[in-house]
C-alpha cells in the first residue's frame, strides 16, 4: 500500500483525532498526538490511554501525545486536522508559527464555521494561506473503528497526490479508503448530514417510526445535495460514502453525538440542556445555522434543515416542526 510515512502529526486528541494516529501508527509510522491541554496530554503519555475520550485503546509505542506543537511538527510528513470545526481557526492561529510550510494538511472535521460560512479546509487555508489540503470523511464512529471493526471512507483532494499520500497512510486490513476530486462535495456532505442526523434523533425520541425515519433520511439526502450542487459540487459524491454513506451510519447508530443529541431534544430536552449533557461537541446544532445561511444565500430550499434550526431555537416543539413538514403544498418528488 505505498511506501509508509515515517513521521506523521495529529492535531485534536478527540476520539477522531485518537483513531486517526491509532491508524496512521498501525503501518509503523511515528506519530505525534496534539492536545490543546497540558493535564490531558500528560495523561495519555503517562496511561498509554485517552480514557477521556477514547477509553480501552492502548496507545502504542510509536505514537506520543503533547502540548508543544513545535515537537508535534517536527520532521512531519502529513498532518491530521480533527479539531471541532467552530475551534478549528483559533486552534490553528495558536499553532501555525510552528506548522513547516508546504506539508499536507488532511482534516476530518465536519462542520461549517458560523459567520464565515467555510468548511475546515478553507478555514485552514484562511489561517495558513496556500498550504495542500484534502479532507477525510465517511461512515467512521470512531469507537468502531478503534475497535478493528469493517468501514470504508473517502479522502477527497484536489491535489492527487495528497488523496493517495493519504489513502495509502490510512488504509488497514480493517480500514479501507477511497479516493475523490469533489472536495467540496465531500466536505459539506460531512458537515450537512449532522443535521440530518439532529432530526433523525428527534424522530427517535417522539417514537415516530421507521417509515417517518426512512422518509426523514431520504428527503434530507435531496435537500443536502441540492445545496452542494448550488455549492460546485458534484451530485455523485451525495450518492457516495461521504454522502448517503455517512448519514446513514449517523443517523442510526447509538454512538452517533448527533443523533443522540436530537433523541435527547425530541424526549423534551432544550438545545441548552443537550450541550450541558456531554462533554463531547456536537457539531450539527452551529452546524445548522451555517448551513440555513448558506441556503438562503443561494437560494436552497432546505425544509428539514430550518425544521430542526425551529427547534433548536425553542421557535416551535417537535411535534409541531414535523406537522408542518407534513402538511406543506403537495408537490412531486
């Protein structure tokens, strides 16, 4: 599978992050985790575990954890961005003097800045200027994979040889990745389907069925790519792994933060009280009101989407938001 990275960086000790060096550290490649904390990096350096975020996976020998970006970028060949979107800016302003110039940034974060409207490779274009950029994305619970089990993604670029740089670093007996020019595509598709994936939880908590929940998953894949095509992307990357692929695994998996997020909401929980639950990010609720903007502005209609923004914003009760998608003008499909 290609000739192994020596050396590789990730920056954000989630459980993505975690995953992620765990994969690149599988081919024997040294990698270097970057928290943003002290007292969580000596942790895991002294535990040999990010029981924070990533409990029962042991990290290995070749992988470290540390708080001085400057070591984390040392002799780096490829680095890892899994940050939460809505950090992604301040994180890599606080880490960009150190960042070596002209080595590939692969993020797998999902989300759309609030007020900028970007994804995170443009984010980090923004903060780095031009730097090679790809992004990672698709069905990927991360506790799944940590665990050795089956899936298969997507890293799109618009650099060829920074898509099969990554494909090659990532891909295990047990981790299989494709790759894909529509970084675009790939992106929003990663960001949108966590809003989705909010409404599918509320279905979950009103006990509204399988048939309200195939309908929710079917019309929220139209009105996600409507906007990408709006966007420049390409309709065949919704109909891929980072589009209909990842949805679905976020919409019905139990580990999904989103779904359970929307669970919790359509239970009776207020958006507040969700984001007080967890300590994990749940990227689709600022997620949501980037993407209604980007709508409006190019004139998308997105009916689930402001559906589930109603909601969040307390503007209307579960029941009531899917009473009205019910009974909007009859049209056809």
């Amino acid at each position: 599978m290609g000739v192994p990275l020596k050396r590789a960086t990730v920056i954000g000790d989630g459980a993505m992050g975690t995953v992620c060096a765990l994969l690149l550290a599988e081919h024997g490649t040294e990698v270097v985790l970057w928290s943003a904390f002290d007292d969580q990096a000596e942790a895991c350096e002294r535990e040999r575990e990010n029981k924070r975020f990533l409990p029962g996976s042991r990290l290995p020998d070749s992988l470290h954890v540390t708080r001085d970006a400057a070591r984390a970028f040392a002799g780096s060949e490829m680095i890892v961005s899994a940050v939460p979107c809505q950090y992604t800016r301040n994180v890599w302003e606080t880490i960009k003097s150190a960042y070596p110039h002209g080595i590939p940034v692969v993020t797998v974060t999902k989300g759309i800045e609030i007020g900028t409207l970007l994804c995170a490779t443009n984010i980090i274009r923004d903060v780095l200027g031009p730097v090679p950029l790809g992004a990672l994305s698709g069905p990927s619970i991360a506790s799944e994979v940590a665990r050795r089990l089956p899936a298969t993604v997507v890293v799109a670029s618009e650099d060829p040889q920074v898509g099969e740089t990554a494909q090659h670093a990532f891909s295990t007996r047990t981790f299989r990745v494709y790759t894909n020019e529509d970084l675009i595509g790939v992106e929003l598709a990663g960001a949108t389907k966590n809003v989705i994936a909010l409404a599918a939880g509320i279905v979950d908590g009103l006990g509204a069925g399988d048939n309200a929940k195939a309908a929710l998953l079917t019309r929220g894949l139209v009105e996600i790519t409507r906007l990408g095509v709006a966007l420049g992307a390409q309709t065949a990357t919704f109909k891929g792994l980072a589009g209909i692929g990842d949805l679905v695994t976020t919409c019905i998996s139990p580990a999904s933060r989103n779904r359970t997020a929307g669970e919790k909401i359509g239970r009776g929980l207020s958006m507040a009280e969700v984001i007080a639950s967890t300590s994990s990010v749940i990227e689709g609720i600022p997620t949501t009101e980037s993407v209604l903007e980007l709508a409006s502005r190019h004139l998308v209609e997105m009916p689930i989407t402001s559906a589930v923004y109603s909601v969040l914003q307390g503007h209307q009760s579960p029941t009531e938001a899917i009473e009205h998608l019910m009974t909007r003008q009859l049209k056809r499909e």
